[in-house]
C-alpha cells in the first residue's frame, strides 16, 4: 500500500431515539403499477436497474450473478458469470451499482473493484470488464466498493473502518458508529449496522446514504474531498437481534429494515420492510415484503410514503420520467416486473 494521508472521520453521531412513529405522520399517496411481464426468469432477484432500453437483475442463487433483461423482461444474457476468469467473479457478496451515464455496471468481489461495460458487452466486445485489486489500496477489511469521482468507496464491517476513501493514496478513514445500543452491547453495533445493509452513492458521487436491515436506521455521510462527515441519523426501528460482536443476525422477533435503497441527487427511495422476522420464517411467508416506498430527502428525513398495489423486493428510479421499476413478489408464481408512475 502506497504512503497515506490519513484523515479519521471524527463527527460522531450523536445518541438518538428510535421514532417509528414518523411513518403514519409523513405525507402519503397511492399508485397503481403497470406488468411489464410476470414471472420473470429469476430464481432470487435482489437488484434492479434499468439503463437505456434494457433491465439489470442481480439473482443472488442462480449460475450467474447479473443477468441482462431486455424492455419486455425477457431475459437476454448473463453480464457478470461465476468463476474465476478475467471477466467472471467468484463471490458477490453485496449488490451492485451502476453509473447511467456511463453505461458501467460495478460489484465488489474480494479483493476486487469490479467494471462491466454494458454497451461493449452487447455489441460482443472483448474489453467490457475492468478489475482494480482494491487490497493494495487500504488493508482493512472490506465487503463493499463503490466508485466516487476521484478514488472509491469502501465499505468496511468493524470498528476499524466503517468507509475509507482511496485513490493511490488513503484520503480518510470514518471510523464512528452511532451510539444507539446498549452499553453492555455496544461492541456488537459495527456487525449490527453493517449485516446485510444498503449503501448508495447519489449521482453527483459528494454524499451516500447506509441503511440497516436488523431494525430500521438510516444515516448519510458527506466526502469533501477530505474527509468523511456523518450529516444525518434517522433511527426508526429498534435493532433486535441475536449473536454478538461480529456475529450477529435477525431472528424471529427482528423488525426488517431495509431491503433496498436508490439514490438520486434529489432524494433517496427506499424499501422499508418493517415486517417481523417470524412472518419471514413462516411457511409460507406473510408478506415478507413492503408494498411502500418511502422516500427520504438528503437530510435523512421522510418526505413522502407511496403505497403501491405490489410487495416489492428490489427498485430503480428514473426522476426525470417520474417512474418506479420493480421486481414485485406473487405467492402464485415468484416475481413479476412491473413499472409504477410516481404521480
């Protein structure tokens, strides 16, 4: 690793409350979705994106890991393939992101920073991947990375490092958590907070949003170009959990938080689950999915809950045509694609 210049992130959040009840206050509307098509080819979608006329799915238990749809929700090809070549990965442990603009789908595979370009895939292309050993960037471990306009994001699970931001160099380290448990528990928060969580990076690359999925806690951080900055905590379920330290999970009586977000410049569209851990464990499952989406301003606070007509697993929003696209649950047959007008 190259010499640092290391800046700890040092604007601890301050203790808070947990708040739920700020859902029933917040502004709410209802909309109807559209299918595009049921019972698309997934076997467990988690991540949605949609990028000029076709969709990327991320199916966690297929042979593949992201798959390329196209407007009609047929499946077309599988972009990111198991394995060990140069352009396949062998784990994917968090879900992917991607630049519009760019037309660049991206994943994490240890020790990996991960490039698929999309339009050199499809017009067969030999030089759609790219691969940065982000080990020989910081040597803290790491589950996620994401791109920033200079250097990366990584995404860490201890209290060594919660984000670090490289480029050659280590720019800052942010090594604060929330003081939301506890006392006698506070050693479990990094796994708390880290299990299975969301980060997404808004557009303009500056600011990004965590948010938990034991308990609902939502808190966004701001890079200056020197330093890392918590700017805002929303606390909305308790965490309830069981293990400790850096092993812990939900069980059955664990509030589900968020199962997806979407980052815009404006705002941040989430999936708020808020059923319990046992409706998940049943046979069969009892809404184990929200039908809400709910969105939040880069303040951290709700500025509106849009009730839909679907459980929704995984989202993406085009602002600009004021549209959801969804990968929706049915009971009857697995999961549907479906467009939702925002107004």
């Amino acid at each position: 690793m190259l010499p640092a210049l290391l800046l700890a992130g040092c604007s601890k959040a301050p203790s808070t409350h947990f708040d739920s009840r700020q859902l029933e206050k917040a502004p709410q509307k209802n909309v109807s979705s559209i299918v595009i098509k049921e019972n698309i080819e997934c076997t467990y979608p988690v991540k949605i994106a949609q990028y000029d006329s076709l969709f990327m799915i991320q199916d966690m238990m297929n042979q593949g890991y992201v798959y390329i749809f196209n407007s009609k929700g047929e499946k077309m090809d599988c972009l990111v393939k198991k394995g060990n070549g140069h352009t396949e990965i062998s784990n994917a442990p968090s879900r992917f992101s991607i630049d519009k603009e760019k037309g660049v789908v991206s994943l994490y595979s240890a020790p990996y920073y991960v490039e698929y370009n999309v339009n050199n895939f499809v017009q067969n292309k030999t030089d759609f991947c790219n691969k940065t050993n982000c080990s020989e960037l910081v040597s803290y471990p790491t589950q996620n990375a994401q791109k920033l306009t200079n250097g990366y994001l990584l995404e860490g699970f201890t209290g060594d490092m919660r984000f670090a931001v490289v480029d050659r160099n280590v720019r800052s380290i942010y090594t604060d958590y929330p003081s939301i448990l506890p006392e006698n528990k506070k050693d479990d928060i990094a796994a708390v907070l880290t299990y299975n969580s969301n980060v997404a990076v808004a557009p303009d690359k500056s600011q990004w949003v965590q948010a938990s999925y034991i308990g609902g806690i939502l808190e966004i951080f701001r890079y200056d170009g020197h330093e890392i900055k918590s700017v805002g905590i929303n606390p909305i379920y308790e965490p309830v959990y069981e293990g400790k330290r850096q092993d812990v999970s939900w069980n059955e009586e664990t509030v589900i938080g968020f199962d997806d977000v979407v980052a815009t410049d404006k705002h941040i569209y989430t999936l708020l689950n808020g059923a319990k851990g046992k409706q998940l464990k049943s046979n069969p499952p009892v809404n184990p999915f929200t039908d809400q989406i709910t969105v939040f301003d880069w303040n951290g606070d709700i500025k509106e809950i849009i009730h839909t007509d679907c459980m929704m697993m995984a989202i993406d929003i085009d602002e600009k045509e004021n549209v959801c696209y969804a990968i929706s649950f049915n009971l009857e047959h697995g999961y549907d694609l479906r467009k939702i007008p925002l107004s």
